[in-house]
C-alpha cells in the first residue's frame, strides 16, 4: 500500500485517469504545464517596460503575452469542463486566479488600453507561482489561525498611529507648519517611525515632539514584536500538527502497528520523526552507538552485514538490537533508493516501551526472528 503511493507520487508526469475526461484534468492540473509560461510571460512583461525593448519589439511582445493569455484560457476551460461540479469549481479561489492569469490583458486592449499598460498586467501571473507552492497555504492557514490576535494587533497599531499622529501635529504644527499642517501630514512621520523605517523627510524639531516620536519608535518595536511573536508561535504549532499529520499517515500504514489501538498510535506518530535519504546513503554504521531505530515507510534499505545485503522494505524496521540491548550498531545499513524513514530516537523508545508493553513485545518477537546480525 505504501509502494504503491509512492509509486503514485512518482507517475505524476502522466495522467493515470480512467476516462479521457479524467486524463486531461490531470494534465491541465499539471504544475509543469503552467509554470514555464508564467516564468515567460512575467519576462517578458518586466523586458517590455525598457523603453528601447518596447519601442522596436512591441508586436512581439504584445503577442508574446496574449499567447501566453490564450494558453491560461485554454487550460481555465479545460479545468472547468472536467469538473464534476462547474459552477463550484468556477468559484473556487483557483480557478479565479487562472481566471485573472487569462483575461486582464484581451480586456485591457479591448476597452482601449495602450499594449505597454496591457502587458502590465502580466504581474498578475504570479498569482499562480504563489498557488501552487504549498508554503502559501501554509501561512493562510496560519493567518487564518490567528486571525483574532493579529487583528488585536493591528487594532492597537491603528490606535496608537492616530494618536502619535495628533500629538505630532500639537507639538510641530507651529515650529513646522508644512512638514506638519494637517493629522493627516503628521501620518506618514507616523507610519515610519512606527516602523522604526526613518526615512528623515520629516523630522520633530520641538521638544515635545522628540518626546512622541521616541515614544513611538518604542511603541513600535512592542508592537512588531508581539506580531512576529503570535505567528512565531503559530508556525510552529503548524508545522507540528502537520509532522504529526505526515508521521500518522505513514503509522497507520504500516503492517507493525495494524494491533495497536488509536490512542497508541497517535502517542508512535507524535513521536516519530520522517527522514528521506537519497540512494546509496549511509543510514547507519557498524560501531556506532544505538541511539535510534527506523521504521521503513517507503522505498527499500540493505543491511550491510560482511559481503552480505539482506534487504528490508516498507513496513519494516531496523535498529532496534542496538536499543534493546544498549549496544553499538551491528550492521551498515543504507538506501537501496529514495527511502522515506521515520526515526524514533532512544529516549522516546524507553518511555513508549514502558508505557506500551505491547509494542515492546511485537518489536522483540520480530527481532528474535531475523537472523543475527540483521540490525
């Protein structure tokens, strides 16, 4: 079952649907299909705004960009056709941004727009570079998470900005009444020195105004620092939950753990640690000290004992003489391709040995059946 899912992951660059339906949402849902347009297409919307670029290769380039338009149309069609669910689909935040990637520029030439600000509208292609790297669904759900801190947040930096503002105001407005005529001149000398940015156009001359802007910077640094602070925080317990999430998934799977109940599943996976290693990579040593054990999750290692490789696959592990007899390895044992590991190191074996006696019993019960030296 694990084999087959990475076999799965690793079949991607052809469509495995049943129907012809199904192959080509596959192939239009493709990454490799869109980025290479939207990498050209954004080159050649940055190219066109050099004045000498634009003026000697304006067709080329405005025909560049709606080729590339054409392309985000078809794929855009393509998608909603093959769902099952068209009108949900064509609301979805993807299909809105495929959307964006196709008609901007046909609509910005049709209403009149010079092909220069036309092809400006190319930006909106990375839209797609953003959608498709799964680090951007991570910080939504981050933001999404912490959504009531972080406007708290950004209510107090409102607050605070219109306050500074209006004393900046009181306190300059007679010793600099251009720089500070108005709450509304004062922000901008706000909005930098809040952000501690000081770009030094506008600077408090009075005493009372070095007062407020001091307060401010100070202000300011507590203020970016509770921010970083909550998504510090929440980044962590993401990429946690989702190790854990990852670690589950592979548990679950494999055939050691199918007698264990859920709640000492779910203490093995939030133990566990996924490793990958790249074939022909030592795992472990002969001679080193025991400080882990391994559980194959996907792919293949050898145990290297004298001229002898003894292969081991997925569902299997290694490692665990050396932990059960406080010993150094025995064996090399290394990746006989790409192998997906989840280690458990020493300190959290002991305690899941002394809370899940079962777990210890199933491990002993296969060590004693291998043949020696197949650590």
């Amino acid at each position: 079952m694990l084999m087959q899912k990475g076999t799965k992951g690793a079949s991607l660059d052809m469509p495995t649907g049943s129907t012809f339906k199904e192959r080509l949402a596959e192939l239009a849902a493709h990454p490799r299909l869109e980025r290479p347009l939207v990498l050209v297409g954004i080159a050649v919307m940055v190219v066109g705004t050099l004045p000498e670029m634009s003026a000697t290769y304006a067709l080329v380039l405005t025909g560049s960009c709606l080729s590339i338009a054409a392309a985000f149309a078809i794929l855009y069609a393509v998608r909603i056709w093959s769902s099952e669910h068209r009108a949900m689909a064509a609301r979805s935040p993807a299909a809105i941004v495929d959307l964006l990637a196709a008609a901007p520029i046909p609509l910005a030439l049709a209403v009149g727009a010079s092909a220069a600000d036309a092809r400006l509208l190319g930006i909106l292609w990375a839209l797609k570079l953003i959608r498709q790297n799964p680090a951007f669904a991570l910080v939504l759900r981050v933001l999404r998470s912490e959504r009531q801190p972080l406007l708290s947040v950004a209510t107090a930096f409102l607050v605070i900005t219109l306050f500074a503002s209006t004393l900046a105001y009181l306190a300059e407005r007679q010793a600099q009444p251009e720089a500070f005529s108005s709450i509304p001149a004062a922000l901008w000398w706000t909005v930098t020195t809040i952000t501690t940015t000081g770009y030094g156009d506008k600077t408090p001359i009075s005493f009372f105004g070095r007062v407020v802007g001091g307060s401010v910077m100070i202000a300011g640094i507590g203020l970016f620092a509770l921010w970083a602070g909550i998504l510090a925080s929440s980044f962590s317990a993401e990429l946690k939950r989702r190790d854990f999430l990852e670690s589950w998934d592979v548990v679950v799977r494999l055939p050691l753990f199918r007698g264990l109940g859920s709640a000492a599943l779910a203490e093995i996976a939030r133990l566990l640690k996924v490793e990958n290693f790249a074939p022909d990579t030592p795992i472990v040593r002969a001679g080193q000290p025991g400080d882990s054990m391994y559980f194959i999750a996907e792919g293949e290692v050898a145990v290297v004992v004298g001229d002898q490789r003894i292969p081991l696959k997925a569902g299997q592990f290694f490692g665990e003489a050396a932990l059960i007899a406080s010993a150094p390895r025995n064996a090399t044992v290394v990746a006989a391709g790409r192998a997906r590991l989840l280690r458990l190191d020493v300190v959290e074996f002991r305690d899941l040995a002394s809370r899940l006696p079962e777990l210890l019993a199933i491990i002993h019960s296969e060590d004693s059946r291998r043949k020696p030296g197949e650590d």
